[in-house]
C-alpha cells in the first residue's frame, strides 16, 4: 500500500529579493511574496498545486479544496531596540488575526514564526501579515539564504463535497 497523493495540496511561498520596509507604528501590512517554491510542478508525484498560489494575487494562497489545512509562516525582522513585532494570517482579509506571535525589540535579529490548523472551503485564501511598532520603519530581510519571508501550507484532511460527491 503507498502513499495515497489525490488530495495532496501544498505550497510553499517565499520573497527573496527586494527590501521591504514594514512602515512604523502598528499599521499591519500584508507580505507580498515572489515565487511558489513548491505549488506550480508535482509535488512527490502528486497533483500540480499551481492553483493555491498566483502571481496575479502574490499576497495569497487560495484553498481549491475544502478541508483542513495546516498554515506556517515566518519572518526575519532587523534589529532596533525599541517597539514590538507580530506576524499573524488573515482569511478572506478579515482583520481578525489568527495563530500570530509577538515579541519584544531586541539589538538582535527578531525571526518570528508561527502556524495555525484550520477549516477553509474552496475560495478562502490565506494572507501573512506583519506589524512592528519601533520608532521607524523597519526591514524584513529577504534573502533566499535565510529563506525569509516564507508563507506555507498543507492539506491536512479533505473533507466531502455533497454537491459533486467526491472527496474536495
């Protein structure tokens, strides 16, 4: 018996050129992002997964599939000694963050992650925010070295769909 791939869905999301500057004092903004890493070929043999990221929305991975899935993203803010710093993910734009971190400044490298389990239908779609609220704006570095920003995701279990009685 193999590993069963039909409803394997999964991207993997990163930026790793251009500066970008998180702007000061608690405005959150959404990472807008380059390139699926995993998402546009086979995945293990599995389906094409183009489709949960597109170059026309960069900000976004959107579900094709209902069920539920496994969020993870991360970011590596630059030093500054003063503020706070946040990552968290919205759904479908809604300010209400969900699965977010916060930390405190540091004179050091600030590497924030975070993840989140949850239910979504076919036409949610997933964004990664950030917030900082140091004295000025403040960069996430974006190098493929460090593989930051990133923004994943994984179906974890499909759920039925009624109308076209297959698994979705």
């Amino acid at each position: 018996m193999g590993l069963n791939l039909q409803n394997l869905h999964m991207t993997k999301d990163t930026r790793t050129t251009a500066t970008l500057s998180i702007a000061v004092s608690g405005t959150p903004q959404v990472i807008s992002f380059e390139a699926a890493v995993v998402g546009g070929t086979p995945v293990f043999g599995g389906p094409t997964n183009a489709a949960l990221w597109l170059l026309a929305a960069p900000t976004r991975i959107t579900i094709q599939k209902n069920g539920w899935y496994n969020f993870f993203g991360g970011v590596e803010f630059a030093a500054n000694a003063t503020g706070d710093r946040e990552i968290y993910f919205y759904k479908n734009g809604v300010v209400a963050p969900l699965g977010g971190v916060s930390v405190k400044s540091s004179t050091v490298l600030n590497r924030l992650a975070t993840s989140t389990y949850i239910r979504l239908v076919r036409g949610d779609y997933m964004e990664l925010w950030v917030n900082q609220t140091c004295t000025a704006a403040l960069n996430v570095n974006t190098t493929a070295a460090s593989e930051t920003p990133y923004f994943a995701c994984c179906l974890i279990r499909p759920e039925y769909d009624f109308v076209t009685s297959e698994v979705q």
